[in-house]
C-alpha cells in the first residue's frame, strides 16, 4: 500500500468516525477544497468550518469505499457510497424531515508532501435531491 492510499484512506476512515480534527491532519495548510456544486474553499480554517456546517444538516457514512493512487503518490482517487440522514435544512435545498439517502460519489486529491493539497468531491446533487424530497 503508497503512502498516498494510506493517506486517502485515513482520510476517509476519519470522516466515518465524525473526527474533523483528524482530516484536517492529513490536509496541507492551503488545501483546496472543491465541493461539489459549491465554491473552492482554501484552508484548514474553511474546511473546519465546512465540515461543522455538514455535521449539523447531514449525518453521513460512507461504505464501499475503493481508493486508488498514482504510481508516483501525487493524484488519487476514491469511489464510495455515502449514506446519509438529513437532520437540518440546508439553505436553497428541500426541507429537512429526518430523511435518508443512498448516493454513489467520488473525490478526487492531489498531495504533496504526505499531506492532501486538493479535494474534489462530486456526486449528483439531482439524484439528492429526488431522494430527500419523496
């Protein structure tokens, strides 16, 4: 196993415990992270603040998780579902009922020096939105 699988798979393995605190260990100070649909947030500061917004509107885990790395340990990439309950309404999206969802997703990261400097996380915002408003 790279040192950069580890690194995604730490990673991942620290959002499934609900440990902000630990992801950000494994982020570069100036980590970019790109959220799907949203605007880049630059910073450890920004992705604190980020991750207590989702903790209070979603509460999520994510199984079947499948990361890949490049040879060289700088790109890679991860596949997984998120299953969620959605506990608090989220600005411009439907009303929060407590309800549950299921949705494939991937993020994508760039690392430099054993730390993750880029985060993309896509999924479909569509396929969300019809799940929590049935």
């Amino acid at each position: 196993m790279t040192d950069t699988h580890a690194l995604i798979t730490r990673y991942y393995a620290s959002f499934n415990s609900g440990d902000t605190e630990a992801m950000i260990a494994c982020l570069a100070p100036d980590v970019a992270h790109h959220v799907n649909e949203g605007q880049v947030r630059t910073g450890t500061e920004a992705f604190r603040a980020f991750c207590a917004h989702m903790s209070r509107c979603y509460d999520e885990h994510l199984t079947d998780i499948v990361v890949m790395a490049s040879q060289d340990g700088t790109r890679a990439a991860a596949e997984f579902t998120v299953n969620g309950t959605y506990l608090q309404t989220d600005a411009g999206l439907p009303e929060a009922r407590g309800q549950t969802y299921r949705l494939p997703a991937g993020g994508f990261f760039s690392v430099a020096d054993g730390r993750i400097t880029r985060i993309v996380t896509y999924y479909n915002l569509a396929d969300w939105v019809a799940q929590v408003s049935a």
